[in-house]
C-alpha cells in the first residue's frame, strides 16, 4: 500500500512541476509553534498546539503580532511500528475570519537504508461561516535520520513535502477550471532534542499556491493575460515541543517529528 502512495505523490509532484508557468513570490512570513505532546503508555498520544503567522511585509498588518493564528488538537494510535492512524482539529483565524478543519489520516514509517520514509495520506473538511467550506486531501512524504550528540543532545535532520488538492468529484460543467494541486509546502528542518520532554525544531520552508488567473486589463486597458500563476511564500519557523508521559514517568516510545 506504501508504494502506492509513493507512486501517487511522484504524479503529483510531476503535475505541478508541468504546469507551473508564472511564479508570484510573497514577502517572508515567520511562523512559530508551541506543542504540548501527552505520551500513552499504549503507544499512542495526544496533541495540543499553537502557532503564529506573522509576515514581514511592512504593507500587510499584524493584529496582536500575526495576521493568522491556528489552534490544533490531534490523536494517532500505532496498530504496528509503521502503521497509525488519527485525527486532527484546527482552528485557524486570519484577517477575522475563521475556519475549522478536522481531518482523518493514515501514516506509514518504514526504513530506506539508514534513513526513516515517512508517508502521510489524510481527508479534511474545511468549515467556514462564508460558503466557502469544502473538502481536500493532503499528502506529504518525508525523509528524516537521527543522530546523538554526546550524551544528551540527538538531532534529527529532515526533508518533506506536502501536495494538498481539494476534492472535485461533481464539478459542474460551467464551473471554472482549477490546478490539479492547490497547495504545496516544503520543508527542511534539524529536529534539537535536549531531553525526553523537550524538543526544538528550526526550519525554513517554501509555501505554494496553484491557482488559475483570469484574464484581467491594468489602468491604460491592456490586457493582462490570464493562466496558471504559482504564488510562492518562504517562510522561517520554530516549533517548541514539551512532552508530558502517562504516570509522570519516562518510558521508551516511538516520537514523530514536531510535523504531526
């Protein structure tokens, strides 16, 4: 089943790169993030986390610090040491308005080598109070290995990339065309992990949106030209991560990255 997943992203992947024809490139946006993981002795855990989008484009403001603010709560089951699945809920907030997502994913693990592949495949519905709520599915794969240093300190360097294509199974005919893929981010992180309970996660990243552009004229009435526009933001984040364990006790478990 894993390959097929692979399969599938090396087709999305392809159909991006293919139609990619005009690239849009936005300011940097900062983007950090604060996790409270709770460990189960089962395996499994529970997640709540925090996180800020702040743009540094003097043009655009940032009420209270962020423009965007997200609240997230998850939980994911490991029936194998590959396999898990879960769910997720996020609440995002941005320019006053907000949205709630929740998502249901299945997540594969396996070794490439001395290396970890991950494989993450989800369904969500977005839910807004605008009628613009609909439904998408989201693949990342990822490519991690993890180091110690000295006694204390294991990093863990990682590569992934995340596709995001909404779901059209009933588009009406006189709808207009959209991308294959809408969204697309990725990213490159060194996981720090100081202690069993405490982890930092530097990283930069390159946020896309694929998106169709109609034809338009500027201020004289010339035409501009419409098509595939892909808008293209870099971003800087951090995530902080405290791990609490079920008894108050340390214990041996499988911790993924602060990715969830």
């Amino acid at each position: 089943m894993h390959k097929r997943i692979l399969l599938g992203a090396a087709g999305l992947l392809a159909a991006s790169q293919a139609q990619a024809q005009k690239h849009i490139r936005y300011e940097l946006e900062l983007w950090p993030e604060a996790q409270v993981e709770y460990a189960l002795q089962s395996g499994n855990y529970a997640f709540v986390e925090l996180r800020g989008q702040r743009t540094t484009n003097g043009d655009i403001p940032n009420p209270d610090g962020f423009y965007g603010k997200q609240l997230q709560v998850g939980y994911e089951h490991f029936w194998s040491s590959q396999w898990s699945i879960g769910g997720t809920a996020r609440y995002q907030r941005a320019e006053g308005a907000g949205a709630l997502t929740p998502e249901i994913l299945l997540r594969h693990r396996g070794k490439l080598g001395s290396f970890t592949l991950g494989q993450r495949l989800s369904a969500e519905y977005r839910i807004t109070g605008v009628g613009q709520s609909r439904a998408s599915t989201r693949l990342r794969i990822d490519l991690e290995r993890a180091f110690q240093i000295g006694r204390t300190i294991r990093i863990r360097p990682r590569l992934a990339y995340e596709a995001t294509a909404y779901l059209r199974l009933q588009r009406a005919e006189d709808e207009p065309k959209e991308r294959f893929i809408d969204f697309g981010l990725a990213r490159a992180e060194v996981g720090l992990r100081f202690t069993e309970w405490l982890d930092l996660t530097p990283w930069i990243g390159y946020s896309t949106a694929y998106l169709l552009v109609l034809g338009q004229t500027d201020e004289e009435g010339n035409p501009i030209p419409g098509g595939p526009r892909n808008f293209r933001t870099p971003i800087v984040g951090a995530d902080l991560r405290f791990t609490l364990f079920q008894g108050g006790r340390v214990f041996e478990r499988r911790q993924l990255p602060t990715q969830h």
